[in-house]
C-alpha cells in the first residue's frame, strides 16, 4: 500500500459546447475533471486549492472514510467550505473496496462541472472475480447546462419554482452528434474486434436517471457502486445520478470498420419539465487488414420509453451481490432499530411581499418525514465533535412521518413541510433498517438516496404502500445488492439495511440536485465505539473554518 499526492487547483476555464461559450469552474483547468487511480489500501492525499471566488468542497463519492469523516466533503456538514485562496487537504485510506467510484462537487450545484472518476484497483496479485479485460474505460454521465447553475438553482430557490433543465447530456463532457452544433464534440471509443472491454459507467447528471445502451452489443454487469455482483446481461443499464457500474462489452470477432451508436437519455416518471434528449456517442472497429474494407451503416440502438418503469424494476430486479467466499455478503441479519421514511415533494408558504412560482403560489420543497432539512452555517460534524450542537441542530428526526402516510396514488390537501436540521443519533455498530417510501406528492418520481461513510444492503422493494406484516417476509437476506445510492421507486418503497460501524455525521439525500436543493435530506450521526479503531479521528489543523 502506498501514499498517494494529488494536486487539485480549482479554476475557471472557458469551455465550447453546443456553440455557447462559458467560463466553468474546474479542476485543474480539465472537464470533466482528472481520474483519480489508487489501489484498495491506498492512502489519497489530495490538496485543493481554490483559485476562484466560489466557496469549494469535494466528496468522495463511495468511499466509506472510516474513522476519516473530516474528509468526507459536503459543505456544512463535514466541515465548512474551502474559501477564496484557501487549501485544505483531503486525507483518507481506502479500505476494503475496489472499482469504480467518482469524486464531486458537494456544494450548490457546482458539481455540474466538478466531477471525476475514481478508479480503485484491487489489491496487488487479486485479481477480478472475472476474466481480466483488454482494456478499461470510464464513462462519466453529465449534463451541460448553457447557463450558468449556480445563477439557475439561486434564481429556482428565490422563486420558489422548478429551475430550467439542461440543455444536453454529455459522455465524458460531449454531448455527441445528436444535438445542434455538436458533431466534433462527440466521444468515440476505438475497439479491436473479439476482446472484452470494461466500461466504468457513472452517473453524474445533476437530475436524470438514465438508461445507456450500445447498439448490436449486450453488456454483462459485473460491479456496481464498487462491489462486484453476480454477472448478468442486459441490453440496457439503468443508472441514478450518484450510481457507478462497470459492465464487459465483447466486441465481435469481425468487425472490419464498422460504427456504432452508444446512447443515452433519461428515465423519467414525473410530470414536470426535464430535458428529454439523447447523448450518442460512437464505437468503432479497427479496420481489419484480413477483410474487406466496407463502412457499414452506423446502427443505433432501442432505448425502453422515458417511463418505462417495468424495465427499470426489471433491471434493478436481477442486481445481487456476488456473495462469494472471497466476497461474500454481510447482510445484517439482526435488526437494532428500524426507521421508516418518507421521501417526497412538498410545498412551502410563499414569503410575505413575494410571489412564488411552486404550486398554487407556494415554494417547491422536499422532505424527509415531513421535515424539509435547512442548512446549517456551520459545519456538523464539527458541532458534534466538540459537543456544540446548540443552536446548529437538533437530535430529533422524527423516526416516523409527522404527518401518517398512506399512498392511494393521489397527493394529499396538505403538502406543507417542517423545515428544521434535525438528525438521527445511533451508537456505534446499531443494525438499521431503514424503510424509505416515495411519497409521489406533486411528482411522482423515483429519488435516487445516497447515504455517505457506508454501503447498505438492497434487502426489499415493492410498489404501493409498504406493508410491514407481509412484506419483510420476503426480504433477501442471503444476496441482496450492497450499493450507496439507490432508487426509492416512483409509488413504492425499498428496504435497505447497513451496521452504523462508523462513528460521525453521515448525510443522506437524493441525488437529484433540484430535490436536494428543495430539502430532501438529513443526517445520521454515529457515536463512536470503545475501541480506539472505532473512535471518530481529531480534526486535521487545516480543516476550513466558516
Ligand atoms: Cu454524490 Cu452527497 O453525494
């Protein structure tokens, strides 16, 4: 295991697509932003230093930070933001985990254009629990936006309306042929004919889930949310903003010179405005010496309907852990505390003196039961640290609804919200279950929820209201899918279970930006153990102050 340095200089780079000009906030001057490459075991040092007048922070999508939560990255809630010229070094070690993650922005909407893949190695002499590919691609889902997002979601919470949606999405930053003024702008992977490839697909799209296929080609999914599954084939793979799979493609045995369409576009369920349209972009053959020259017609491949919610359970259906010997699943099987959550839209009043564009005049919210998460101007995990929770937030997430849910299919009359930053409190190594119910208030759309610092197992999903005497009897013990975001399914729920075994303030919310925005969010913290490796490390000294 070895120690590795990153420099990351925040700056603003002038970048081209679809013919409009913007100046981008970046590292390192590149978009999407560098590949980070480390072995399981490895220790990451990496310095940031911002150049630029927006406050900064990175998460580390993924990666569990055990004992390391100060490195962890939200703003606000594992420490305050990087200002102008100010450097904080990012400090962890990566254990137990290998494959594909992706750092980010984890402030305002500024990861539209601050992201990168992580790519983790296993260990030296492991080798996969599948053949070793010819070759390794990452291929990072975004969406390009003409505007500038922090103007967007500022302009979208002052209103209290929806916020405009992107203009294109984009594979590794290009938003392909398919769109007005963009055909040089398109990705286009080169294969040789008869080897297997590994594509490190990842979702960074602010607000869509989306389905991606390669025309002519099946993928087998091999990993997902770097943990390797049981390997299935597909036609097409469904991916939440926040999720990372790796999938093999086998590229034909003769192939001479022929191009085909990757693409891209959204799953969708919602009634509100989304952008609806279609990234390509294009794998192509080598020529071989040994067969005719011909171009053949670029195929293009059938992507299921934007709400075709039967394929998306049907997808999410076969994912399962491998739950090999040398991988296997550890499903708690014993449950200390169970929660029930709702998640789901809700409304605001309008301020006094304002006029609002969310429904009927109010403000657009999101909550978690009931209680729209409003954020702190100091970081938590510092409050918790040194016991100065006063005044910053409050131990009393309710564990049931505040208002009693039943889901008939239709929104209730009150969709008010509470707003307050309340959390959860667990002691060291409690057994969750947690029961997250989509509420479908005023859209009903599937909320991909990320929990930080831990993987959770998949252990039930189902439609229409969760049924605590029926349904906990089917739940999959044995392998069910162990991930850090999953999709809490538009008029259903999943459950999912995870051993709280590291102590800190872990966020949860959905990877949607704009439900993010809107308050759909909360916080575990997680006390720390007796031994000295279940302890919370002190603060580094170069932790940002607010
Ligand atoms: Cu990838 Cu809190 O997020």
């Amino acid at each position: 295991c070895i120690t590795r340095h990153y420099k990351f200089h925040i700056k603003l780079k002038n970048v081209t697509r679809l013919c409009h000009t913007k100046s981008l906030v970046t590292v390192n001057g590149k978009f999407p932003g560098p590949r980070i490459t480390a072995r399981e075991g490895d220790q990451l040092l990496i310095k940031v230093v911002n150049h630029v007048q927006n406050n900064i922070s990175l998460h580390w999508h993924g990666i569990r930070q055990l004992q390391s939560g100060w490195a962890d990255g939200p703003a606000y809630i594992t420490q305050c933001p990087i200002q102008t010229a100010q450097t904080y070094v990012y400090n962890y070690t990566i254990i137990g985990q290998r494959g594909t993650l992706w750092w980010h922005a984890h402030v305002s909407w500024l990861r539209s254009t601050l992201y990168g893949p992580i790519i983790i190695l296993p260990k030296i002499g492991v080798p996969y629990p599948f053949a070793k590919p010819y070759k390794e691609v990452p291929i990072i889902f975004g969406e390009w936006f003409n505007a500038d997002t922090e103007a967007i979601i500022n302009q979208a919470l002052q209103t209290g309306g929806g916020p405009n949606v992107s203009e294109a999405y984009t594979i590794n930053g290009l938003p392909g042929p398919l769109y007005n003024c963009s055909a040089k702008d398109t990705f286009k992977l080169k294969v040789k004919p008869g080897k297997t490839y590994m594509l490190r697909l990842i979702n960074a799209a602010l607000n869509d889930e989306l389905f991606f296929s390669i025309a002519n080609h099946t993928l087998t999914v091999v990993e997902v949310d770097a943990v390797y599954v049981k390997p299935f084939e597909t036609e097409t793979v469904l991916i939440t903003p926040g999720q990372t799979t790796n999938v093999l493609l086998k590229t034909k045995p003769n192939f001479p010179n022929a191009t085909f369409f990757m693409t891209a576009r959204p799953y969708v369920t919602g009634l509100g405005t989304f952008d609806n349209s279609t990234v390509a972009g294009i794998l192509q053959y080598e020529a071989s010496l040994s067969l005719s020259i011909k171009h053949l017609p670029l195929f293009k491949p059938a992507l299921p309907p934007l709400n075709d919610t039967a394929y998306a359970t049907n997808f999410t259906n076969k994912l399962r852990s491998l739950a090999s010997a040398n991988f296997p699943a550890n499903v708690p099987q014993k449950v200390d505390k169970q929660f029930f959550f709702t998640v789901g839209l809700g409304t605001n009043p309008c301020p006094q003196n304002q006029t609002c564009q969310g429904p009927n005049g109010t403000m657009f919210a999101a909550s978690v039961n009931n209680v729209s998460f409003e954020m702190p101007t100091t970081a938590l995990l510092q409050s918790h640290f040194f016991s100065q929770s006063q005044g910053v937030y409050t131990s009393d997430f309710p564990v049931i609804p505040i208002i009693r849910f039943n889901y008939t299919g239709n929104p209730p009359n009150n969709t008010m919200v509470s707003n307050g930053t309340k959390v959860v409190v667990l002691n060291f190594n409690t057994s969750v279950e947690l029961i997250m119910q989509d509420t479908s208030i005023l859209g009903a759309e599937s909320h991909p929820l990320h929990l930080h610092g831990f993987n959770f197992y998949v252990v039930g999903q189902g439609f229409g209201n969760f049924d605590r005497n029926k349904d906990p009897a089917k739940f999959n013990l044995v392998d069910p899918v162990e991930r850090n975001t999953v999709g809490v399914p538009s008029g259903g729920w999943v459950a999912i279970r995870f051993l709280a075994d590291n102590p800190g303030v872990w966020f949860m919310h959905c990877h949607l930006e704009v439900h993010t925005s809107w308050g759909l969010k909360m916080a575990w913290v997680v006390l720390d153990g007796k031994l000295p490796n279940q302890k919370l490390l002190p603060p580094p000294a170069d932790l940002p102050k607010c």
